[in-house]
C-alpha cells in the first residue's frame, strides 16, 4: 500500500476519483453528442432517439448486478474490482470512437438501418459503462473507512467527475461534438487503466471489522431503509434523464428554432452548442458543491437532510426553467441553479446507500442501487418521448422533471439518518490507519 492510501490524502482521493470520472467523461459524451447525432445527422424522430437511449438502461440492469456479484467474489489481475474497470474502460473507448460513424458501420456491413447500429453501438458503451461504473464506485467503500472518511470519497469523486465532465461539455461548445469525442476515448482509457494501478485493494473485505470498530452486527443489510433510498433517488434520475435525452427538443423549439430562410446546418451546430454550454454550466458550477458545500453541510446537519434540501432545490430550477427560460442566458443561469441538486444525486446517495448494506457485498448492492437509476431511465425513453411529442409542448420536458424531483424530495424526508459518527485521531500504522 502506497503511503498516500495509508493516510487517506487528498493525492490518494483524487487518483480514487479518476476511474469514475472516466466513466462519467464518457457519459457526458454520449449525452452531449448521441441525440445530437442521432437527430441532426441522420434525421431519427424523437421517439426514434428515446429507443435508442433505452438500449442503455437495460444492459445496466443485468450489467451491474452481474458485475457488482462477480467483483465482490472474484480476485485477478491483482484487484477485486481492478479487472472490470480495465475492461469496461477499453471497451467504452471503442464504443465512443464508433459514435460518429455510425453511418460508415451501417453502410459497411451492409445492414441497412441506422437504427439497428445506433442501437447496437449505444447498447455496447452502456454496456462497458456499466460494466466500470460499478466498480469505480464500490472501490471507493472498499479502501475508505465508514463514516465522514467515506463520504469525503464520494464528494471528492463527484467534484473531480463534474470537472471534467463540465470540461466534456466545454469541449464540445467550442470545438463541436465530434473532437469532444475523440478527446473523449483518450480521457476514458487514460482514467480507466492508469489510475487503478496505484490502488491497492483489501483482499478479504469481509474481515475488514476487526476489534474496536464498528461490530459487524451494524453492518447487516437494512432492506426497508434501501427500499426508501430506491424509490426516492428513482424519482430524482426519472425527471434527470427526462431532461437528459429530450432537452435538445426544448432547445430546438424555444431556445433556437428554426426561422425562414435559415442554414439548417448552421442551426443545428448552435443547437449542439447550446446543449455544450447548458451541460458544462451543469456541471462545472456543480464541481464547486461537494466538496466545498455539501460535505461541510452534511457534517453539521446529516447527509440526508442535506440531500432533501438539494433534490428540493432542483425541482424548483426546473420549473424555474419552464417559466423563465426563453433565450441561451437565461437557460445557462437556471443550468447553474441546476447544478447544486446534481452535485448531490450523483454523489451524496453512494454514501448513505453504502453505510446501510453488508460492506462485503457492496459491488452487489451498487448493482442493485443502479436499479433505481436505469429502471427510471427506460420510462423516460420508451413514455416520456410518446407524452412529450403527444402534448406538442417543449416546456412539457421540465414540467415533468420538475414534478418528478418534487416527488424525490418528499420521500427523501423518511430516510433514517443513521447514527452519527465523530472523527477521532487516525494514527498511522504501517497495516493503514488504526482509530
């Protein structure tokens, strides 16, 4: 063990962070750039694109239980969680690369349907993103201690994420979607593969409570408080992923139509631009929030009324959007207001999700947890699309992602706390870190 991980430096969570931030640098691609690609190069109706993104959430349902389950048992390529962030990280790359070629795959294999292809590349990056994200987030509960230590993991992990994510998005505004992706299949393989390296992982983490700890009887799964946790982040991702895949509709038809005698190209490169600046405003203001904001908040009044107050905060910003935002600034604005509530979903749940489940079978339980976010994400590509289109509103996008983290609020309310935890001394000892 490096002495940087012995002592839990600052150095040790940012290397931590990176093999996630690898996995979201790739999401942010693929929310910049596929429904701008599906919709401006090759014509695909909204529905059309909600399909396609559905491809995603269904390999995450049987993708992350399954890996999650393998990991917690397996040990190769000297790690645990170690083999599945090497080969979820190659493959997202590859999948990445083929983004802006889907019709060059289609014209030569001779299939025939864009659809078909699209389908096919989008199922395959969830896939391999799925197949990393799992670990890249249960070996941050595995190599930190319960307790303040392991939310400052996930905190650190989500402001380093939303940086280069909010970067991802930049990237894109100013020098368009197709050099955001080949920067991202660098990002991605360089995150993934490099960083793992330098982290070494406890071989038996089912022996990692040992005398003056916490007893392992506190470590048992409590089911009824997960079953709270699912259904509410479940909601909060419901109305994300609405405003996700269907944003680009509310952008093309309020933000920047289309008027008489216009380019049509040029129209659609500022509409790709405007979804960069929205996303990178997301999150790069979002960076600021848990690191400096909402894990000094937690600490005074607890992760889960910090988090209420967060989810709560968003659903005002989106109907806040829905009424106020009519041109780019004001869309940017109510994107930052945006950010404080994304900074918490993507980051605050894995840390009260994870003190509530047997530390030995975390990758299984990260697995499980994805549920509530995929299950929500297939609703809004195969209802929301249909619902959207049916009532010929642009505004319907927010409305629902407003009502939806109002829901997410309120049921946050019934998640139990837990017992708090204070912070003693850690003296180092050359076994790691000894309370």
């Amino acid at each position: 063990m490096l002495p940087f991980q012995k002592i839990l430096s600052n150095f040790f969570y940012a290397i931590l962070s990176l093999p996630a931030t690898a996995m979201g640098f790739g999401l942010s691609v693929q929310i910049a750039a596929l429904s701008w690609i599906l919709r401006t190069q090759y014509g695909l109706d909204i529905h059309e694109i909600g399909i396609v993104w559905a491809a995603g959430p269904i390999a995450g349902i049987l993708g992350q239980p399954i890996v999650g389950l393998i990991s917690d048992k397996a040990w190769f390529w000297g790690g645990r969680r170690r083999p599945f962030i090497l080969i979820g990280g190659l493959l997202a790359g590859l999948a990445i690369f083929a983004l802006p070629h889907i019709g060059a795959i289609d014209s030569f294999l001779g299939i025939g349907s864009i659809m078909a292809v699209a389908i096919t590349i989008a199922l395959t990056l969830d896939l391999a993103i799925n197949i990393s994200f799992n670990p890249t987030r249960s070996i941050i509960a595995d190599v930190t201690p319960d307790g303040p230590p392991r939310t400052k993991g996930y905190t650190w992990m989500q402001s380093i994420s939303n940086l280069f994510g909010s970067l991802a998005y930049l990237v894109g505004a100013l020098f368009g979607n197709f050099i955001l992706i080949y920067v991202g299949v660098a990002v991605i393989l360089l995150f993934s593969i490099i960083p793992v390296f330098f982290i070494e992982e406890p071989r038996h983490l089912e022996e990692e409570a040992k005398e003056g700890d916490e007893p392992v009887k506190e470590t048992k799964t409590q089911w009824g408080e997960l079953w709270k946790i699912y259904i509410a982040h479940g909601f909060s991702w419901l109305g994300i992923q609405t405003m996700f895949i269907y944003a680009i509709i509310f952008i093309e038809k309020r933000i920047n139509p289309y008027s008489p005698g216009a380019d049509v190209a040029t129209t659609d490169l500022v509409t790709g631009q405007i979804i960069g600046w929205s996303f990178f405003l997301l999150n790069a203001v979002g960076a600021i929030w848990p690191i400096f904001v909402l894990e000094p908040i937690s600490r005074k009044i607890g992760r889960v009324k910090t988090h209420v107050m967060a989810v709560a905060m968003m659903a005002l910003g989106y109907f806040a959007i829905v009424f106020f935002a009519k041109n780019q600034i004001s869309l940017y604005v109510l994107m930052a207001f945006l950010s404080f509530g994304w900074a918490a979903v993507v980051s605050l749940p894995f840390a009260i999700m994870s003190e509530k489940v047997n530390r030995a079978r975390m990758g299984f339980f990260m697995g499980i947890f994805n549920l509530s976010v995929v299950l929500p994400q297939l609703v809004a590509s195969f209802v929301m699309g249909f619902v959207i289109k049916a009532l010929a509103d642009p505004r319907t996008v927010f409305i629902i992602s407003g009502i939806s983290l109002s829901i997410s609020a309120f049921l946050w309310i019934f998640v139990s706390e837990g017992k708090k935890k204070s912070v003693p001394e850690v003296e180092i000892q050359p076994q790691g870190i000894k309370h």
